[in-house]
C-alpha cells in the first residue's frame, strides 16, 4: 500500500468512517481506550482551556476533552476526512457538547489558534509524513508549560517477524503498512518538548508520550523572555 498522501488518506477514511468505531472496538477491549483515557488525563488540562485533538476521527476523545474543559473551555477536532468528521459531528450532537468545534483540514496546514493551551493526537501522527513539522509548528504556538500527548502504534523491535506480519495485517484496513515502520512522533517530540512520559504497550507495539513545553534557554539564561 505505500505512504499514503493526503488524497488517499481522505478517501480511505472517508470509505472506513461508518464502520470505524465498529471495526476498532476489539483494539478498544485490548486495552487502548484506558491508555486514551489516561493521556487525556495527563494533559493537565484545567477548566477554560482550550485543547486541539489533531487527527481527531470519529472523535473517541472528544468527551473526555469536553469534560475536563468544562464549559467555558473548547475542543477542537481537526482532521482531513469529511467522512469520520461526520461521525464525529453525530457524536458531539449525541453527547451535546456544547464546547467542541470540528474543522476539516491537514494537520501539516491546521495553525493552533493563540489560545491553545495542549494538544493530542491519537493513532494520528504515525501516518503523517510531516509529523515531525507538524509538532514543531505546535511546540512553537503553545505557551510555556503547555503539554502535547501522544498515543499512537510504532513498529514493535522485539516481536518476531511473524507476529509483525500479523499486526500489520490486523491494521491494514487503517492504512498502516511497514513502510511508516521509521514513523517516529515521539523521537520528534523528544526533539520540540520536555519528555514528561514515554510508555510502551503491548511489548512495544504502541506508545503513550507526553511533552511539556519548556521555557526557552534564553529566558533561563536571564535573556529576554
Ligand atoms: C486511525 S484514525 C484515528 C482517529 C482517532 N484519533 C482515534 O484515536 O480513533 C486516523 C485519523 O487521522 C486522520 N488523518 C490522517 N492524516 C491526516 C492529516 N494529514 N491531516 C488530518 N487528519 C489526518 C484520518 O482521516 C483519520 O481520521
């Protein structure tokens, strides 16, 4: 299947999107929905702020981001397919949260607003090509002390080949081959953040990370701020 452009990436998910909730639910009973659960929980988040939920889906984050807001704060789901942001529409009528804003746009050209005070991107960065820009552009907007958590897969060094094969297999129907393989979010947030976590789960099939922003040299220095 290859690395997949933005075009592709549309129109696979725009294709998956009515039954994407339905087709991840045995990933959500290995476990992941608890590992979402806790990054969002680790985002520190406190009421009014507002949060960025990049390559947002059908929107699996977007309650548990409304709740730790509150109503004065805002959520804000970006992703490119028309298809899983209806979805995701759907959800937000459903729960009625009042406080989430969907946007449709590429994640490479998406600019966080001046408010933005953390961003999260779940299973979302691993397939972007530009992940590494896309997180450096957030680490530039987002004030100090903000924090960026990620939760994505990443190719697991220790499995055997087969169970590899099997893997790659079992998330096809996502678009993910082994050529994202050196897809690393985490090494480039490593690069643009302070490391506050790095978490590996299913013997390293997937990662939770979470960066917090930290003040610049010059301003430790003494320098201008
Ligand atoms: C595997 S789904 C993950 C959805 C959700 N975050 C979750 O945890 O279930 C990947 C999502 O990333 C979106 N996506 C991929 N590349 C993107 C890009 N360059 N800009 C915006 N969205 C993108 C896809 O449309 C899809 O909805």
């Amino acid at each position: 299947m290859g690395i997949l452009d933005a075009e592709e990436v549309q129109r696979l998910y725009d294709r998956r999107a009515g039954h994407y909730d339905v087709l991840t639910l045995a990933f959500h009973a290995l476990g992941f929905g608890r590992h979402q659960e806790q990054l969002v929980a680790e985002l520190g988040l406190s009421e009014g702020a507002v949060v960025i939920d990049l390559c947002c889906g059908t929107g699996v984050n977007l309650a548990e981001l409304s709740s730790a807001v509150g109503s004065r704060g805002t959520v804000i789901g970006v992703d490119l397919s028309e298809g899983m942001l209806a979805e995701a529409k759907e959800r937000v009528r459903a729960a009625d949260l009042a406080n989430v804003r969907l946007v449709q746009a590429d994640v490479r050209d998406y600019q966080l607003p001046d408010e933005a005070a953390a961003v999260l991107s779940t299973f979302g960065l691993e397939m972007v090509p530009a992940y590494d820009e896309v997180i450096e552009r957030a680490a530039e907007r987002l004030p100090t002390d903000a924090r960026i958590g990620l939760l994505g897969l990443k190719h697991p060094e220790s499995w055997p080949g087969w169970l590899v094969e099997a893997g790659v297999a079992a998330t096809k129907p996502f678009g993910v081959s082994r050529d994202y393989e050196d897809f690393k979010p985490w090494v480039a947030a490593d690069r643009h953040f302070e490391r506050r976590s790095l978490r590996e789960h299913f013997a390293g099939a997937a990662y939770s990370y979470v960066g917090e922003k930290a003040r610049s040299p010059t301003y430790l220095e003494g320098g201008e701020p």
